[in-house]
C-alpha cells in the first residue's frame, strides 16, 4: 500500500485534511488553524463521514485525530455560533444530533483512536478527546467545558465526557468552565499521557507501533468488549456474554492464527515487518 493524501473535493474540504500511510494509520487533521480550529456544521459533517469510511475500509487499523497550528480546536467556530442563535428549536435539535452523531461515530469506531492535543481544546473538542481511545496531550495543551460560560450547556458531549472523567468531577468541571492543564487532564482520566510538545510525534508513534503489532480483530472485539461490559452487574448473564466471546474469538480465524503463531514462535500474520 503506498501513501495517500485525500483532501476532500470542494474548496471548504481543506478543513480537514485526511493521509493513509502505508501501515494503514489515517490521520485526519482538523486544518483550521486561523480560526483555532474551531468546527461548524460543514467540518462535522465531514469527520463524520471521513469516519464512518474508515470504519468500513480494512485497510486503515487506526485512526489519529491532530490539528495544524498551535490549537487543536477553541470549539464552535463563531459564525456557524451566529447561525444556530437565530436557529427555531427544531433547527437547533438538528443541528445537535449531527455534532452528537459525530460524537458517537468517534466513540463506537471499530478501529483504535488516538487524539493528539495541542494548546487549546475547548468545549465540543473536549468531547472528541474523550470519544478517543488514547489520548496524548502536549504539555501546553489545555482543556475546558466552556459552554456555561455564554449560557449554555456541554448536552451533547456529555455522555462521553462522563464515561471519561467521571460524574464526581464533572460535577466541578461542568459548571466552573475552568481551565483544566494537560496534567491535570491526565490526572482526571481525560488524557493519557502529558509530554513536551516536541515530543508528541514520538510518543504516538510508540503507542502506534504497540496497536499494530495486535490483531485488528482483536482490538476491534475488545473495544466492544469494554463497551459492553462498563458498568454491567457481574451476574450470570455477563459470565455467560464474556465466555461466549472469547469462545467466539479462538475459533476465529484471527484467533487460531495467533494461537498458532504463539505456539510455533513465529509471528502472525498481521504483525508488520
């Protein structure tokens, strides 16, 4: 496979920028960096489809989130703000479900996500950090849940940001707006690692190199494993749900072909040379 670039085919497309390297890692770059980034209902629309793409395609076996320029994303971007304020209710739920259907796309990818943050991360970007599977700040990252600021609310990132930091400090987080610091990002769950801006490259290369030594089938099952598993009583019906995957997953054929390589110390057939 040889390296793709695919903007996307009309002029408001350089908003994101998309490139599939040989490995089958897509980077989808959010390419706003005079307006911080920040999206409006073009740009949802189209990392949303950019998505829903790559989930179908078996070529990619991840996805990184990054931005150019010193921000990752202030949130909305003001205009498309103007717009939704003079919105009827019914344009406004629309308009919500898209950015909530994004959110959810994000989230429940098949294929492992990494964002990297830089700078600001505002509002609604703080959702699509927390609907990311692994999260690498920039020391000089910051994040906030600004919406209560201009009289608003984080409604549709809410279920994500939740499963992130949990209800005890949402409560806090939610209703100051206060800046939260890469470390302190770290320390609430929200990002996984905070490291020197110059070192961001680096450090998602590793966690790169670690997902795609493993089988796409794997961490596909796993992460919908962890889905449905969070939260579930630890009763019958689970014992009998989890025994039933990894039941299903060694006569797979990714399954036997790990468990054979494993046994003739060799590697599988996934695992890149």
């Amino acid at each position: 496979m040889t390296d793709t670039f695919t903007p996307a085919a009309d002029p408001a497309s350089q908003a994101l920028l998309q490139h599939q390297d040989e490995r089958g890692v897509l980077t989808l770059t959010l390419n706003r960096p005079d307006k911080r980034n920040a999206f409006d209902d073009s740009l949802i629309s189209q990392l949303t489809d950019a998505l829903q793409q790559a989930d179908n395609n078996a070529a990619v076996r991840a996805v990184v989130l990054t931005s150019t320029g010193e921000h990752f994303s202030a949130g909305a971007d003001l205009n498309w703000m103007k717009r939704m304020a003079a919105y009827t209710h019914e344009q406004n739920l629309t308009d919500a479900l898209a950015l909530a259907g994004l959110m959810n796309t994000l989230y429940s990818l098949s294929k492992p996500t990494l964002a990297l943050v830089r700078g600001a991360a505002y509002g609604g970007a703080v959702g699509l950090a927390a609907c990311c599977d692994m999260v690498i700040a920039a020391d000089n990252a910051s994040f906030c849940l600004s919406e209560v600021r201009i009289g608003l609310i984080p409604a549709t990132i809410s279920p994500f940001v939740l499963r992130a930091i949990g209800e005890r400090q949402a409560r806090r987080y939610f209703l100051t707006a206060e800046i939260i610091t890469a470390s302190k990002a770290v320390e609430l769950g929200l990002a996984h690692s905070c490291v020197p801006a110059d070192q961001v490259a680096a450090e998602a290369d590793a966690l790169l190199k670690a997902l795609l030594g493993n089988s796409p089938a794997a961490i596909s099952a796993a992460k919908h494993l962890i889905s449905s598993v969070s939260g579930e009583p630890i009763d019958q019906a689970l014992l009998q749900d989890t025994s039933q995957r990894i039941a299903d997953i060694r006569v797979s054929v990714e399954g036997q072909e790990g468990l054979s390589a494993f046994l003739e110390k060799r590697a599988p057939a996934w695992r890149q040379h």
